[in-house]
C-alpha cells in the first residue's frame, strides 16, 4: 500500500478517535443532565417529553429505534472498514484486542450469572456488563492527552470495535422477540436488492440509504430489534470505488464517504440524545437496599472487575505465551489501566439493558449498576494512567 493511502488511513483513524473522544465528554455531560433533570422538579416534565406520541412511536422510542439505527449503521461501517482495510486487516492485527475483546465479554457475564443464579429473569441480563462504550472511554483518555501511548488508544479503539461486533451478534441473537416471518420475508427482499446494488457497482449513496429505510421497516415489523437494520445496511455498503481500482481511490468509496458524513452527527448528537433520553433515574425512592440487589451489583461488579480480569488477564495469557506483544511504549500498568476503562459500558450496556428488562424498576437497578460500574471503571482507569506515564522505549516484548 503506497504511503499516500498508509496516510489517509492513519488520518481517517485520527479523526475517528478526535471525534469519539469529544463525542464522549458530551455524552458524558447529557447523561449529568439528565440525572439532574430527574432528581430536579422537572423531573415530571422530562418524562413526560420522553413519552409524547410522535406518529406510531414515542419520542424515546423513535431515539432508541430510529436514531440508534444510525448509530449501529456507523458502527458496522467501522467494523467492515477495520476488518477489511484497517488496524484489524490482518489476524496478527487482530488477535490481541480480538483475544481482550473475548475475554472482557465473557468474564463479567459469569460474574453477572454468579450474582444472579437462580433467578431466570434477572439472569436475563447477562449480557449488559459485557459492553465497552468507546466514546466514553476515549473520551477519559482524551483528558489524560499525551499520558497515553497512541498505539494504547489505538488498541482500546480496536478492541471496542470488535466488542460492538459481539454486542450485535448477542442483541441479535439473545434479545429478539417472537419472529414474524412476512416481515422478515420482506426484509430479506430488501436486503437482495442492496446486494445487487453493491454486485452492480452503485456508487450512490442514497439508493443504499433508500432501500436502508425500506429494511428498517421491514426489521422493526419482523420482531428483531430494528437497529440490527443498520448492521445490515453497513455490511453491503461497497467498500472499494470499483472493483480492482486504485487503493488510493478507496478513500473516496461509498463506505469512506457515509463514515466520514456519519461520524460528527452520531458522537456529538444522536449518541448523547440516547444517554440524555435513558440515563435520567431518580434517586429519590432509592435506598441502599437498592445497590445491594443482584442485578446492581452483578452489573457493577462486572463492568468493574469483570472487564479487568478479562481484558487484562486475556492479553498476559497472549504476551506470556509468545502469542502476542503489549502495544508499542505500553507498560503493564498502563494496559492495566485501559483494561479498567473497558469497564465504562454505558451506551451499549444501557440499550441491552432495556431490551433486557421491560419494567422500570429493573431498568433502574440496571441504570445504578451501570452507572456505579462505569464511573469507578473510569474514575480507577484513569487515576492508573495519570500515575503510570507513557514510556519512552520503543515497545515490549514477552
């Protein structure tokens, strides 16, 4: 690949990580707002806004469905895009923060179950500690600037990523209602047409985006949640100009241009919208009894020490054993520290925290548990990587 393309690569990379970075502090300040709001005395207004009819859906439905659709259709752009022509090209690119990904997915699922066992409906929600929210995690390492290696940023990036994957695939197959298969039929229809399109070589952006509305549609009727919709859609976004092009067009292709278009409005509106319209919970009828339930503290302790132990004890298997090496300048303690803000799982945590649980009053053991986990997560996470300063060598090895 010629230093023109390694260049645009590097650049498009920068400006994901800008982007969600900045994204994060805003997101961090709506979801303040909104737990403000909620314990303020316009805390009945705000509900009420949240739950205003607009056509066949509320506001915070239309937010949660519609608006997160765009959300997920950026986030399996970025996947596609990695997988195929990023830091994730290859399998030696792949296999530590694939590895790490894996592990700070399953382990706090287990911690969750062991809080929960013997209760089928709260073990329903295995699945919330294990998300990574990359906005706000980068937006932490954004506040410690040069602190933190680049490639350390770069791994965390790389790693969520493939986390998002793996929360699409658990959405999709653990949190999908009863099925209906006229809808999914035309659904299916929809998603031939959009592979004829790429197998045609369309450029068109908005013959994608036409028929994207089309499968939204169809995927909302179908009982599979209707964000996976924009999942879909990423994947049959063409990646290349045109087959056997120059690599230097590829930053001009269908998928660069609807990713470079989508990345300001899904970090600096849609994703904040999402956490101001969910993560308002009052406080006023809460009691300790509360963050003693399982579901809070299953939630809590493995967004905390589940993605800690996941993440970091994954990646000492892979160094120790020759597998894999620690990112460029990175010590110990430092990967230490970024394991710990894998424990921020906020905006995806939240979402398959309301697929999981329909009523309020688990949605808001949940919210607790979310929030208790992401803020020590993130408190921890950086309190280690303002002790623990970049090194100046060039790389470790096992």
């Amino acid at each position: 690949m010629s230093k023109t393309v390694h260049g645009r690569i590097r650049s498009t990379l920068r400006q994901f990580l800008d982007n969600e970075a900045s994204g994060g502090l805003i997101l961090m300040a709506a979801a303040a707002l909104a737990i403000l709001i909620a314990n303020s005395a316009a805390a009945e207004t705000y509900l009420h806004a949240l739950h205003v009819s607009l056509g066949p859906l509320s506001v915070q439905h239309w937010i949660n469905d519609a608006l997160m659709s765009v959300f997920f259709l950026l986030v399996g752009l970025e996947i596609k895009r990695e997988m195929l022509d990023g830091q994730l090209s290859s399998w030696s690119r792949r296999i530590l923060p694939g590895a790490a990904a894996a592990g700070g997915m399953a382990v706090p699922a287990v911690i969750y179950l062991g809080f929960t066992h013997g209760d089928p409906g709260s073990m329903r929600g295995w699945a919330i500690p294990t998300a990574t929210d990359i906005a706000f995690a980068l937006g932490v390492l954004s506040l410690l600037g040069d602190r933190v290696p680049a490639s350390l940023k770069i791994f965390l990036a790389a790693l969520a990523i493939i986390d998002d994957l793996g929360a699409v695939i658990v959405i999709a197959a653990f949190y999908t209602s009863d099925l209906d298969f006229i809808a999914l039929a035309a659904a299916a229809v929809v998603v031939g047409a959009l592979l004829v399109l790429n197998r045609s070589g369309v450029k068109n952006i908005w013959a994608y985006l036409g028929l994207g509305v089309l499968l939204w549609i169809a995927v909302f009727l179908s009982g599979i949640h209707a964000t996976m919709a924009g999942v879909v859609l990423a994947l049959v976004i063409p990646l290349k100009l045109t087959p056997g092009a120059p690599e230097a067009s590829d930053a001009e292709s269908p998928l660069h241009k609807l990713e470079h278009a989508l990345q300001k409005p899904v970090a600096f509106l849609i994703v904040p919208l999402f956490g101001f319209a969910n993560a308002g919970i009052s406080f006023a009828n809460s009691s300790i009894e509360i963050l003693l339930e399982p579901v809070t503290l299953g939630v809590a302790a493995g967004l905390f020490f589940g993605k800690l132990a996941g993440v970091l004890g994954t990646v000492a298997i892979l160094v120790r054993t020759g597998l894999a090496s620690l990112p460029a300048r990175t010590s110990w303690p430092q990967m230490g520290g970024v394991s710990l803000l894998c424990g921020i799982g906020f905006t995806m945590s939240l979402f398959i925290g309301l697929l999981a649980f329909p009523d309020a009053a688990a949605q808001d053991r949940v919210k607790i548990g979310i929030l208790a986990g992401s803020i020590a997560s993130g408190l921890a996470g950086a309190v280690v990587l303002m002790v623990f300063r970049r090194r100046p060598t060039t790389a470790v090895r096992a």
